[in-house]
C-alpha cells in the first residue's frame, strides 16, 4: 500500500547527501592522532560540560554520596563490634564483604536486566522505590536482631 521509499525533492537529496559527506569526514576525524589534539579536545570537551550547572551538582552529589558510602562499608563491621558487643567474625558477617559482594551482585544483575527488557522510566522509578522500601524494611529488621542479640550476650548485672 506505501511505498517502501518517499520520493525527496532534488534539494533535499542533495541537503541529505551533503550531511552524510559531513558525518563520514566527521567519523575519520573524530578521534585525535597526537597528543596535542587530544589535549586540546578534553579542554573543550570539559568545559563543555562544566559550564552546565545540573550535571557539575549532579556529580558532586554522586562524589559525596560514594564517598559517604565507602566510610559506611568500612567501619560498619566495627561500628556493630563496639556499639552491639559482637565479636570480630559476627560483626563482619553483618557488613563489609557480604554486603560489598552483594552490593556487585545487583548492581550487575540490574544491569542485565535493564538491558535485556528495557522497561520504561516510570516502571524504573516504581522498582526503585519499592526496592529501597524493602531495604529500609530489612535494614530495620537486621537492626533490631542485632540490639536482641547483644541483649542476650551481655552478663546479668548489666541488663
């Protein structure tokens, strides 16, 4: 019923043709072949995007939000040592590796999937809400077993 191909007007034949000469000497450009160049692309490819305000906070965010992470994974085995009266090997057990491991685990598993099924924004945003009301949910569990627990643990006088 339609045809396969739209006939285009000459000039718009020729406006198409001249834009792909572009993209195809833009293609072979593209990458730098000295130093110099290279250089010279990262400083304009930088202030590019540093000079949008959105992406600059978005970043430092993120920086924060890491390294505010990382302090967490690394003494949270001490923190739950000192804090709940556990030993060594069962305040590990609560965090550091296990949870750094499991951490890798989702994080690449979501990867695949999004990948795989491509689902929609909105159905992301639902996922991700009810993903970290269950992590709330567990979190609070996991620390009401530990404050249990080192109830349990400590001597009779001092309960």
């Amino acid at each position: 019923m339609f045809p396969q191909k739209l006939a285009l007007a000459s000039s718009d034949a020729n406006a198409i043709e001249k834009m792909e000469k572009e993209r195809e000497t833009e293609a072979e450009s593209a990458s730098p072949t000295s130093v110099r160049e290279w250089v010279t692309e990262f400083k304009v490819v930088a202030r590019r995007l540093l000079s949008k305000k959105v992406y600059v906070l978005n970043m430092f965010s993120r920086n924060a939000l890491i390294f505010a992470l990382v302090g967490w994974f690394t003494f949270l085995p001490k923190y739950l040592e000192y804090q709940f009266r556990q030993t060594a090997s069962a305040s590990g057990g609560l965090g550091g590796l296990s949870k750094t491991v499991s951490s890798v685990v989702a994080l690449v598993g979501s990867g695949a999937l999004i990948s795989r099924f491509k689902p929609r924004a909105f159905t992301l945003a639902g996922l991700c809400a009810a993903t970290m009301f269950t992590w709330y949910a567990k979190e609070r569990k996991l620390r009401d077993v530990v404050l249990v627990a080192s109830h349990y643990k400590r001597p009779m006088d001092q309960r």
